[in-house]
C-alpha cells in the first residue's frame, strides 16, 4: 500500500529530517532529490500550505538557511555537496497520493525505473484514476490507450502544463 512514490535511502530519510524541520510552519516538502557521490547535490522543493502562491525567494533563503545545518549534522552525503532549496514551479512534483489525486484529468509527465512494454520508462497522459499504490493513465484521443504505473515504479512525476494560444481573426 504505497503512498508515496520510491525513494532511495538517502531520499527517505531527507524527507523524515525536512518534515520534522517543517512540522511547525507553514511549509511542506513536495520531493527531494539526492545525487550522493564525490560531489554531492541535494535538492529539496518547498511549498507553501494553504495557499495557492508559492514561497517566496526569501522565504525559500530562509529555509535553505534552516535546512542545511540539520542536513550537514546527519551526516547523510560522502563530503561536501551543495544544498538547492526551491519551489515548485509550474512543472510541479508529484510524489504522494494526495499530490497525484489533485492532477486527475490533467496531463502528466513520469519518468520510470523499469519500462512498461509499448509504452516506454518516460510517460507522458491524461491522469484517470489514482488508487493506493497504482496510477491509471491514457495516452490519444483516437486510439486511446490505457494502463497502468505502480508508484513503485515511479522515479518522478511532474504535472504537465499546455499552453495554447488561440489565433486572432
């Protein structure tokens, strides 16, 4: 019963820390994104609750600020690495159940660990259903095709934003 889309090691235990570090504000962690090796990079996205708007870049400088000495303390990269805090843009994250449910019958992207045969491990649809653990997605509109993605298959998913602009007579 996933709710959350598969995470590393390094991954969970970011998000347990930043939650803690976050359970009292106004703030949640949307995803993290941990490339721990010689030169570290960990990438945290922010959102604001209760409100439409984002954090602002102060604000996001602030929890930068609070962030990174709980990350340096635990410990939790091979050395040194570079901490990029930010908000979620319009290519917004998606990573547990409640995220996912917001989107249905929006497009969105899923990058995958293991390829869904005649589909591929890079997915872009229409979101139809979320259930515990599983997504169902569709893909045309003439020859529409259904299927389905475990969120443990799931390396990240971001919505889908479609821009067009309607000619002028």
């Amino acid at each position: 019963m996933a709710e959350s889309i598969k995470k590393s090691e390094v991954e969970l235990k970011l998000l347990q820390l930043c939650d803690q570090a976050l359970n009292d504000t106004d703030y949640r962690v949307l995803d993290v994104d941990a490339r721990v090796a010689s030169s570290s990079v960990v990438r945290i996205f922010i959102d604001k609750l209760n409100t439409e708007k984002g954090p602002t870049l102060e604000e996001v400088a602030e929890l930068s600020r609070t962030l990174d000495p709980l990350i340096e303390a635990a410990n939790l990269t091979q050395g040194a690495y570079n901490l990029e805090v930010s908000s979620p843009g319009l290519d917004r994250r998606l990573r547990v159940l409640s995220d996912f449910e917001k989107e249905v019958g929006r497009e969105i992207s899923v990058n995958l660990y293991e390829s869904i045969p005649g589909i591929g491990a890079n997915v872009r649809g229409q979101l139809v259903k979320v259930e515990q653990g599983r997504l169902s997605m569709a893909q045309g509109i003439k020859n529409r095709k259904e299927f389905e993605i475990s969120f443990d298959n799931i390396k990240r998913a971001n919505r889908i934003w479609n821009f067009e602009s309607k000619g002028t007579k």
